[in-house]
C-alpha cells in the first residue's frame, strides 16, 4: 500500500482471498473454460533463496503444445502473492471471449523489506529488515525461470507486467527500466510521487529507497522514479501504458501534500509520460477508493486495451537497408521493369552516392539490379524543393518520374519561385533524354500522380491554383495533362468546383483514363456529400471528359491512388471517415462494390497495385492492430478479390511511425512486379531490422507477397 494509514487493508484483503487459491485443474465453471492457478517457486542467484509465485495457467494449456505470452502481477505493500488470484475468473472470461489471447499469470510474493520493498534493489544496509535486490531477482531470475519453466515466448511483445499501489510503482518501474523484457504495463493507482514522497508515505518506512543505515535517502528516491527512467527511453522500444485510478482515494490532510493525492500523482504521470518518446498511454479515473472496487475494474479495461497487443511473434520490421540522407527524405515512386530491376524515387535532403546536391530537397532516381546492387542514381534539382510523387517503368526499361520543382529545373524558368510541374524521361542507363517544366504562371502547380503511356509518355495528374487549362473555379483545381513522348504537352485538362480540389492518383487502360481525388465543395457533375469528399472521374485516351462520381459520405472522405485490374475495373483506394476505403467502377460509371477496413484507430489507403485475376493489392498505413502491431502507424496491405471481398490483412513497420508523415498525409506507393510480388516503398521515421536509419525520416523499399501482405526475406 502506499501510505501507513492504509497498513491492514491489504492483509484483510489476502485473508478474504485464501479460498480462491484452490482452483481445480481446468474444470468447466458453468460455461467458462477455466483455468487453473497453483503455487510455485523459482530459486533466485540474486535474494540467495526462493520466489514464492502464483501462476495462472490457461484453459487446455496441459494439453496442447503452443506457447503463450506472460503477465506479471505485482501485489500491494501488506499483501501477499494471493491479492491478484481475485483476477481470475476476468482472465478465464476474457480469454475465452477472444478479447485477449490466452496467456499465463505469474504472481509473485514481495516480503522482503517488510513488505515494503517497492519492487527495487534497495540499498538499505540495517539490521532490521535489510534490503534485498528484489527489481534484479524478479527482472532477471524471475523471468528466466518462468521462460525456462512454461511454454512462453521470450520476447518483449510477449511480456507484460501490471501491479496496484506499491505493486503499480513497481509495475511502472519494470516497463520503463526494462523495456527490453516488458513491452507494456497495467498501472493502477500507483504509489509515485513527484519529486518526493509526502512525510507520511510509507515509502520512507521501510528501506526500499534507504542508504547504508538510513531508511530513506532523496536522492535514491529521485535515481529510482520514473522522471528519470524517461531520460534514457529508446523510441525504438516503445511501451505502452494503462494509467487508473479511484476518484475517491485518500486525500492528504495536509494542504501543501495536495499535489501527493494519488489522482493528482496519476494525472501528473499520464501527463508526462504521454510526452515522452516511445511511450503511449492511457488514462482513466474510476468511482472508487484504494481498494478493489476500482482495481478490478480498471483491470479488466486495461487488459482490454493492452492485452490484444500481446504476441509470441514478433512484429514483421521493414527490410534494411533504407534510402536517404541524414535530413528528411520522403519517398517519390517506385517502378519495376521487366529484366527484374527497380527504380526508386524519392526527394532527398542532401547528396546520394556523391551526386551533386543543389539544395532544400532534390528529386533522386536510384536504379537497382535484381542482386540489390546499384546500377546508376540520378539527382536533379535547384537551390529550391524538388518532390517526387511519381515513377513509371517504360518497355523500353526507361522511366519517368514526375513531381513539383519551385525552381528553374528545366533551365528555361529562370526567377520562378512558385510550384511548377514537372515530367522528366531517363532512358535504361540513367541519362536525361528530356524534362518538361510547366504551369500556370505565377501560381501554384503540383502534380501528385503518374501512369506511363505506351509511347513513351505519360499522364499526370494534381492541381494548380490558376487557369493552367481553363478558368479557375476557384482555389484549387484538378488538372491532367497527356506528356507526348517527346516530352511535349499534348493536351491538358483542368476540372474544379467552388471549393479546393485536387487528384492525386491516375490510371490508363486501352480505352481511356481514369483520375481520382479529393474535394471540398463538390465537383460538376458531383454533388458534395458534406466534409472532404473523394471522387473519381474518367477520360477517353484524347482526353475528352466522359464522366465524374463523388465518392463518400457525410464525414472526410478522400481517394489516393487508382489503377486497372485485369478484369478491366479502375479500383481506387483511400479512406473514408478515418478507415481505409477500396472502391471499384466500371468503365462505364457502375459502382462494382465498395469495401471498408476498419480499425478502432485511423486507417488509410494510399496505394493499389493489380494482381492477376482480377484481385488488387491494396497499401495504406494503420494505428490499429491487423496482425502484430510493430508500432506507432505501420504500413498495412490488404488483398482484395476481382469481387471485393477481403483475401489476407496484414501489417508491417518499426516502432516508430511508417507510410505517413506528422500531418497524417500518407507517403506510400506501390507496384505489382513480373514475378508476382508488390513493391511497396513509403515514408520511415523508424529503424529496420538489422539496418540503421540514415537521418530522420528516411525511405524503405520492400518486396510484398500478396498472399500473406508480409515483406519477404
């Protein structure tokens, strides 16, 4: 417990829970698949004797040969290994309703220091009840026994650690000064005061925070409590964190302890700890003391939250190595010819293997032979910033890459200092056969979009904030424009409502063009729908106008990236209210089917890649959990049927964010290759496995198979 006042609640409380202890070995209660929990030992090199545990074994664990993940329970200072048994019926309810995976309780006893031991390595060298190295016995000793002991999984994603007052101290502590062992904690009204505890904390009495023969020492106090554990956090291990506490425990009389209150203590941590890299937390303040009416409870809402994070397999990580410089890289495009190789885009803070560098951001082409190795790198650009948002494979294993230069790129717009588009053709080796500049003057033009023509040219699409091809309807307008394979402009279309209006993604087939994107007031011929609104509009090869659909509901919906399956569908992806949204259309304006993914947390699409058989690829990022979360937002890559209906789901990343960039605008895109993988190249704040990262934010390239979504070896 946390204070001396609260000293015999705890016992009273492991006295009342003795008869829970002896659970028959997995027998049916009522409908409930039960598991058993019985009493164990560990021998600890640290304490020179015994842990004295509890272990909470699932429904059919004797009888099948998986391994489960592991949940450590820290009890309160005056109870005992027996307090946390209360928690099994939740575990026996919640594993059999799939709202956590089965997994294995481990219930350790704390008497050491009294019962006050805080869950440390105390220091505390008196006669009375001397320190023990109890955080090392139960981090290292502990630990290693239960691994060695059941079928568990050695992995931080496959461990975590909860505790209630004392045991929420230690709880806290445990995560963030081992991250390495605990991927997440259960924090219920945890006994951490800042900077010090108040004079009559129980944390003073017993020597976990002591010093030679004082029983408590401030700087020791400050050494061990988690403001300076948040100093050495590694973004690339995150925990997570569920923070509860009582709306009624005990109020300090003292005015000037006020801030000691544990409610305060609890929203002072979730408050800094939510600020702090590599941790995310949540909090709840539930009607209750400091007693279970509120722990069992917030248990049960924190295994909700953090026990579906639990995984005996590692997240699936980005493949090494990453492209970039040590400033902010963002990816352009990808594209896979016919020989094996890949070209890859990207826009790049500095110089790429020695090329010249001009400044700001400079638009790059790398081209990689089948082996991994690099054939050529092109980089082009002016003192100003140069994006890629495109890169297209021509037959003749040349490509185009296309994006938005503020400068004089071509060399024929000198003084330009507002976004001009820009088309540029390299042939196989890497030489410049021709770059196209273009724009309505003085205003702004992007082009946010590519697809190669069978000439040699291309199409690109985005906006211009003038009369690049028309009046301007107002603010921002769409515009496609056919690129000849000379480099010339053939034609240019520009389509636009009242409001801002932009497209993003553009495909070809034999018949004509299809575009896609966004809007804010509606587009004619498309009413808006209320919010952003996405649409999707198609062309003949001429570009003669055929027709345009909005695309939505009544929140922000958007379509990123299109193209044409095999069986002749232009499916487009993007999100529709915070979920990821597919949506396919014949040539002749039919809705064919519409498919949403959804997690609890914000999804998008922002790639699509045709599979043979009609099927799609579909890239996008998640803050949710798919498969195994990695961390922060991971990429996602969803296989749909010719007929929509969803295949395989999975998610892949660093624990840092993936594919999306601070402003929650994705960078990703895909491609399908010959041998019948994706390419899937996108934005990285995060290291990949077995790889650094050259700087902050930084471009992956890897291989998807469609059939599992996973990247291969």
């Amino acid at each position: 417990m946390a204070v001396s006042r609260w000293r015999g609640l705890g016992v009273l409380a492991a006295l009342a829970l003795v008869a829970l202890l002896a659970v028959p070995g997995q027998a049916q209660v009522g409908k409930i698949q039960a598991g058993t929990i019985t009493a164990a030992s560990a021998q600890s090199a640290a304490l020179g004797g015994p842990i004295a545990y509890n272990v909470y074994l699932p429904y059919g664990y004797a009888r099948g040969t998986q391994r489960y993940p592991v949940l450590y329970l820290l009890h309160g200072r005056g109870d005992t290994m027996q307090a946390w048994t209360r928690v099994k019926e939740t575990l026996d309810r919640m594993i059999q309703d799939g709202r956590i995976p089965g997994l294995i309780a481990v219930m350790p006893d704390a008497p050491w220091n009294g019962g006050g031991s805080w869950y440390v390595d105390s220091r505390y060298t008196g006669t009375d009840a001397p320190g023990r190295p109890v955080e090392t016995a139960l981090t290292r000793d502990l630990v290693n026994h239960v691994d060695s002991t059941y079928r568990t999984a050695p992995i931080r994603n496959a461990r975590m650690v909860g505790g209630y007052s004392m045991g929420g101290y230690g709880a806290l502590r445990f995560t963030l000064a081992h991250p390495d062992l605990f991927g997440g904690a259960l924090v219920l009204s945890p006994a951490v005061y800042t900077p010090l505890p108040p004079a009559d904390s129980s944390a003073r009495d017993y020597g976990a925070f002591g010093l030679g023969d004082q029983k408590f020492a401030d700087d020791v106090y400050k050494e061990l409590n988690y403001p300076d554990l948040l100093t050495g956090m590694d973004p690339d291990r995150p925990v997570r964190l569920f923070i509860a506490v009582g709306d009624d425990e005990y109020a300090n009389p003292d005015p000037a302890d006020a801030h000691h209150d544990l409610d305060f203590e609890s929203e002072a941590l979730y408050n800094t700890v939510r600020r702090a890299p590599g941790i995310s937390a949540e909090m709840r303040i539930l009607d209750g003391g400091h007693d279970w009416s509120v722990w069992a409870p917030a248990f049960e809402q924190g295994m909700a939250d953090l026990g579906p994070t639990l995984s005996v397999v590692p997240p699936a990580g980005l493949p090494a190595p990453l492209y970039g410089t040590a400033g902010t890289d963002w990816a352009g495009g990808v594209a896979a010819h016919a020989d094996g190789s890949v070209t890859l885009g990207l826009a790049a803070s500095g110089p790429v293997d020695g090329r010249p560098y001009a400044g700001k951001l400079d638009a790059v082409l790398i081209r990689r032979s089948p082996d991994g190795t690099t054939r050529w790198t092109r980089q082009l650009g002016t003192a100003a910033d140069e994006r890629l948002y495109g890169v297209a494979a021509l037959p003749d294993g040349g490509v185009l890459a296309a994006g938005y230069t503020k400068g004089d790129l071509d060399g024929h717009h000198p003084g330009n200092t507002a976004d001009d588009a820009f088309v540029v053709r390299l042939d196989a080796s890497g030489a410049v056969r021709w770059l196209t500049q273009f724009g309505a003057a003085d205003a702004a033009d992007r082009v946010y979009g590519l697809a190669a023509a069978p000439d040699g040219g291309g199409y690109v699409v985005g906006y211009t904030k003038g009369a690049f091809a028309g009046t301007n309807s107002g603010d921002k307008d769409a515009i496609l424009a056919r690129i000849g394979a000379d480099g010339q402009i053939a034609w240019t279309r520009q389509l636009g409502g009242a409001g801002e209006d932009k497209a993003y993604g553009v495909a070809v087939d034999d018949t004509g063009v299809s575009v896609v994107g966004s809007d804010t007031a509606g587009l004619p011929g498309a009413p808006a729908l209320g919010g952003l609104d996405g649409w999707i509009a198609r062309y003949g090869v001429d570009g003669t106008p055929q027709w345009v659909s909005a695309v939505g509901g009544s929140g922000d919906d958007r379509l990123s990236a299109v193209t044409v399956t095999t069986a002749g569908l232009a499916v487009a992806t993007g999100e529709s209210d915070g979920d990821l949204l597919a949506v396919a259309y014949t040539s002749g304006n039919r809705q064919k089917w519409r498919k949403t993914f959804a997690t609890p947390a914000p999804d998008a699409g922002a790639g699509v890649a045709a599979l043979p058989g009609g099927a799609v690829e579909v890239i996008g990022y998640t803050r949710g959990r798919v498969g195994v979360a990695a961390g922060g937002a991971d990429v996602l890559a969803v296989r749909l049927s010719g007929t929509g209906e969803q295949q395989a789901a999975a998610q892949f990343g660093t624990a840092r964010d993936d594919g999306v960039d601070p402003f929650a605008e994705p960078d990703l895109y895909a491609t399908p290759t010959p041998d019948g993988n994706v390419l899937v190249t996108g934005l990285t704040y995060g290291t990949p496995g077995g790889g650094t990262a050259p700087g902050n934010g930084d471009v992956f390239l890897a291989a998807v198979d469609p059939a599992t979504g996973l990247p291969r070896p």
